[in-house]
C-alpha cells in the first residue's frame, strides 16, 4: 500500500507534496512525512506525523520548510507500529532520504550486516534498511546516488517503489520500481514522481509508467529511464483529470457518493458494449474472437471484493456459458501445484490493477499453458492492464473509499456479459442472447429503484449497533454476494460478520444463533426460494433475529422476529448486481451510527500493493 509523491521544480514544492499526499491517502494513513532540500547548503529536512495527512498539513503550516526538490509519503504500515520514528522518510547519515512502498523479504540479514558495519537503526521498519544500503554504497562520495541505488537494488529481495532524494545531489531524485507501482509525472522545468497519476493531477497530465525493474533518475529539465544497465525510453501518456471524482459534493462521505453513483456507471459500463440485443464482441478487443473460438475452460483469479466476483462469475459461466470455472485467491493461486487444463482463458479481477498478488499470480500464470490473460480492470494504464493480452474495462470512475462498492457491480456486469459471449459458441442461442440483453439494459433503473431503501435500511441499522457479530446467508449465486456483504459491513463498522451458505445453517453456525447475532439473508425470486424459507424458518425458531432483502414479487412478509425489506423485482440473472445494494447501504448506515471513519476505516489501505 503506501502512497510516494515527489517533485523537482524550481519553484517551492511543499505544496505539491502535501497534496499529492491528500489525494494518495486512500493507500494508508497510519502517519504520514515529507523530506525536503534547498537553500544554499541543501541540507535536507524531514518532517512526520502520526495519523491521517491533515496531521502532517498541520505541522508544516507551523514551520517555515521549504525546498526545490522532495519526496513525501502516506503509510500503511507493514513493519514497525504507526510511529513518527517509523514513519517516512527513513533516513541514512544526514544526507540521504527515501521513501518506499512494499515489503524487504530479506531486510533483517541486511540489517544484521549494516548493524555489524556500525550502522544505527533508529526505526523498526525494512525501509530504513534500504536507506542504509544507498549511503554505504555511495562509498563516502565516490559513487553517484544512481549508482548507488542502482548497487543496492541488486541486494534486495521482495517488492519496492521507491523514492531516494541526495543533499550532495540537490536536484536530483532516483526511484526505482519492482513490484510497486511508480509513475513520472512530466512538466515543463520540473518533474514528478508518484505512485500513482491522480496524486499529481494538480500539476501536469502527462505521465511515465516505470516498468518492472526500472530505475530513473528524474531532475528538473529531464528524466532518464533504466532497464538493468540499458538506457530506455517509455511511453508518455496523457490522462485528463479525475478531480471531479475527487469531491464529496452533497454526500457526507465518497462512500455513500459511490453508492449513488452506480446507477450511472453501470450505464457507462454497458455504453458501447451491448446495442440493439446483442453483446458487442469488439469491446474485449481486436483479438478477442480469436482467443475466444478457443476457450473450453476460465480460470479466475482475484482478491477480496474482486474475488466475490470472480465467485459470483463462476455461476453465470457454469449455467450461461456452460464452461468449467475455477476461481482462486491470488494470495494462495500461484502458492499450490496448479493443473491448468487445456484451452483456459486466465482472468484477473481487480479495481486497482495495481494488486501485488494478482499482479504476481498473471506473471505465474505466463508460465503456465494458458491460452490468453483477460484482465477486468478499472484503471487503463494499470500493470494487471498492461502486463495482460486483453483487458475490459470497467467504467466506475475513482473510487475513493476504501470499501470498494461501485467496482464491485461494475466487475459483475462486465463478467455478466462476457459470459454471455463466450455462451454464443456453447449453445446460447440469439434469441436467449437479446433476452438477457434487454434484461441487462435494466439494470441501471433498476439500481435507482433500488437505492430508495436507503431510508428504511437506515432505521433498521440501528439495531445492529450494539452487536458485536452477525451472519450472512445466501444460496447458490447470492452466496458471494452474502459474502460481500458480510466484509462490508467488518470493513467499516467493526462487526464480526460471517457469510454461510444457507443450506448449511444447521452444519454448524446455527449453534451461534441467538437474539444478540442478526442474521441477514438475501431472498431473490429463483428456484432455491424454497429452500432459503426453510433455512431461516430454522433462524426464527431459535430465537434468532431475521433481516431479510426479499424480491417484492414473492410477498414475504414481516414478523416480529423477521423484519423484511422489499427489493425492486428483477429478471433472476440480474438478482446479484441489485442484492448488493441494499447490503452496502446496510453496511454504511451501520458505521454511521456507529461513528466509525466510513472512507478511512482502521487499519485498511484502498490499493493492496503489498503481499
């Protein structure tokens, strides 16, 4: 996670950091820091903070630092606790600064050997490590910060980006990329570093994607790019602004504001990939019918939210398309002896592109006989996007808080619709095709309808408040969309939340049922209906407490130990997209009264960069 900006101008560059960090805190906000250089002795000063970016803001306004070149970061702590010892920068011999994103696998025999060089370790972090390594390799002088960045990057085993700033080299700083995203932000007189585009938006559109590997030296005329010890040249690429995604407006929180926005990029997302009852094929890209004619098999792979998807995919796969799915966690995918079976097409959900374990599980997957790599992702020039043969985009625009809710629905029509072309060379006729299609083109308004609950699930989240845990039942499909609910609900309110299938209520959790653990339950209008009533008729008589999200259409009706709330019918297939809402309505309405930080919530980062 973390988030690193940097600037060489030759102007003050205290006011870029800052807010580059602002717009970067949605990857951590355990303490934040800046290092700055400039005056005629370039000496550098650091400045820290504890807590959110704000903190930071708040003590520079009480000094008078200022400098032409910088770096700065929001952390998301991986080794050592939020402390301003821990914090970044991390410094080596009053002259050298860095800042880094991503985990040193091997940083404690680095650490052993520094400490026997008679190095003094004032942080608990890895990152001090690195710092460390680029001042004794710059051999009292001899040796460029280039070099020695350069030297020391060879030394180290895991993921980083990092940022280095020199006081003997003022107008200068180095990064280097392998495993943690890094962009160059390309003005005119200066020049930027980030982790991400959106972080520099307020000074320049045009970007630099570093490679895995790379390692540039960035001043304020020029930037050089290198790959090992050859010199190269990247892309520049320019990107409009996403500032309008950057203000709350009239919502209390980004949360609540990407709730509302689903109805219009769900609409964004089906714009130019469904017209007149048929899937555009063109959409997934120029080679795509080619791979497609192939595939006998999907392999998915994703993490958290992302991964709830590829689970809920892998019904509308199994019954539109009638091929074979498997979904794993990125985290454990590449971790077992994987048997990829002939004609698999490989696919990565993520909202970020950016997630180190599914970036690492497609670079497993190359080596294995996948016939093509399919990445659904939202951001265009991510690493997932560039490093895969094909990528269909999902238009959600920035998604700023961290719970991830607009991603999510428009992750599952992206895979909706491609099931239904794969479904096209398994027996899905035309007729089946425009009929789900036009269910499809629903699903905006359907939303919309969906969204006026908002009230009456904000009067029943208050008597989750006080609880301490809660289960969340599903069945078939509707089993990960219980699961999404349930890490929505964690992830801001602080509840214990656990998601079952419903038909094994009585294999376990029912023994956990009582009048202080709501059980919640998602009831679409589909053939296991039945069923589901039967599992919660068990809940009610132990005396367990129901919240039922019922289809309007099948008239289940309140008790006094069932409390129901009427969802918008809908055409069955569209049943997990619009089952989602009221779940993340459910989960933000509980926070609140709760009081917890909805977009912020502890100990939780927006992009996982980190394994």
């Amino acid at each position: 996670m973390c988030g690193i900006v940097g600037a060489v101008a030759q102007r003050n560059v205290l006011g870029i950091l800052l807010e580059g960090l602002k717009r970067l805190e949605y990857r951590g906000y355990d303490s934040a820091g800046l290092a700055i250089s400039g005056g005629s002795t370039n000496k550098i000063t650091n400045l820290k903070a504890v807590g959110k970016v704000n903190k930071l803001v708040a003590a520079a306004g009480k000094t008078k630092i200022k400098g032409h070149v910088g770096i700065a970061h929001t952390r998301w702590a991986t080794h050592g606790k939020p402390t301003a010892a821990n914090a970044h920068p991390q410094t080596s011999g009053n002259t050298i600064a860095l800042v880094h994103n991503g985990i040193i696998e091997n940083h404690e025999p680095l650490r052993a050997k520094l400490l026997k060089a008679g190095y003094v370790f004032k942080s608990e972090t890895d990152t001090e490590t690195i710092a460390h390594l680029i001042h004794n390799a710059r051999n009292t002088g001899k040796t460029s910060l280039l070099d020695a960045v350069k030297k020391t990057i060879k030394k180290l085993q895991g993921a980083y980006g990092l940022c280095v700033i020199d006081q003997n080299f003022p107008d200068k700083i180095v990064a280097a990329r392998s495993g943690s995203p890094l962009v160059i932000g390309v003005g005119i007189g200066e020049n930027f570093i980030a982790s991400d585009p959106f972080a520099l938006g307020q000074v320049t559109d045009r970007f630099v994607y570093l490679e895995e590997g790379d390692i540039a030296e960035v001043g304020r005329e020029s930037y050089e790019i290198w790959h090992g010890d050859k010199k190269v040249t990247r892309k520049v690429t320019t990107i409009q602004s996403k500032d309008a995604n950057a203000e709350k407006g009239e919502y209390a929180h980004f949360m609540l504001k990407e709730i509302y926005e689903q109805p219009k990029v769900l609409q964004d997302t089906l714009d130019g990939r469904i017209s007149k009852g048929k899937v555009l094929e063109e959409a997934f890209g120029l080679n795509a019918k080619v791979v497609f004619d192939k595939v006998k098999n999907v392999q998915i792979v994703a993490c958290g939210t992302s991964f709830h998807a590829g689970q809920a995919a892998k019904y509308w796969l199994e019954t539109v398309a009638k091929l074979p799915c498997q979904v794993d966690i990125a985290s454990d995918y590449r971790y077992r002896n994987i048997i990829d079976q002939p004609d698999t097409l490989f696919i990565t959900l993520s909202q970020s592109g950016e997630t180190a374990d599914t970036l690492a599980a497609l670079r497993f997957a190359k080596t294995k006989s996948y016939i093509a790599s399919l990445a659904i992702c939202n951001v265009a020039t991510s690493s997932l996007v560039r490093e895969s043969d094909l990528c269909l985009l999902t238009m959600a625009g920035q998604e700023i808080g961290v719970a991830s809710t607009k991603a999510f629905t428009t992750q599952l029509a992206v895979l909706l619709i491609l099931s239904i072309v794969l479904g096209r060379r398994t027996g899905l006729s035309s007729t089946q095709e425009t009929k789900l299609v036009k269910d499809i083109a629903r699903l905006p308004s359907l939303i919309e309808k969906t969204l006026l609950l908002s009230k009456e699930i904000k009067k029943v989240s208050k008597q989750f408040a006080n609880k301490h845990h809660s289960l969340f039942l599903g069945r078939g499909i509707q089993y990960p969309i219980a699961k999404e609910g349930a890490l929505k609900l964690k992830e801001i309110s602080y509840i214990h939340a656990e998601a079952y299938p419903a038909g094994e209520l009585k294999h376990g959790p029912l023994a956990l049922v009582d009048d202080q653990m709501p059980v919640v339950a998602v009831a679409p209008n589909n053939d296991l209906l039945g069923k589901l009533q039967a599992n919660l008729s068990t809940v009610s008589a132990r005396g367990g407490k129901l919240y039922v999200f019922a289809d309007e259409g099948i008239g289940y009706k309140s008790e006094k130990s069932c409390k129901v709330i009427h969802v918008p019918s809908c055409p069955d297939i569209l049943a997990p997209i619009v089952f989602t809402i009221p779940l993340q309505l459910l989960a933000y309405h509980v926070a609140i009264t709760k009081g917890t930080d909805v977009d912020h919530p502890r100990n939780l980062a927006k992009s996982v960069t980190v394994e």
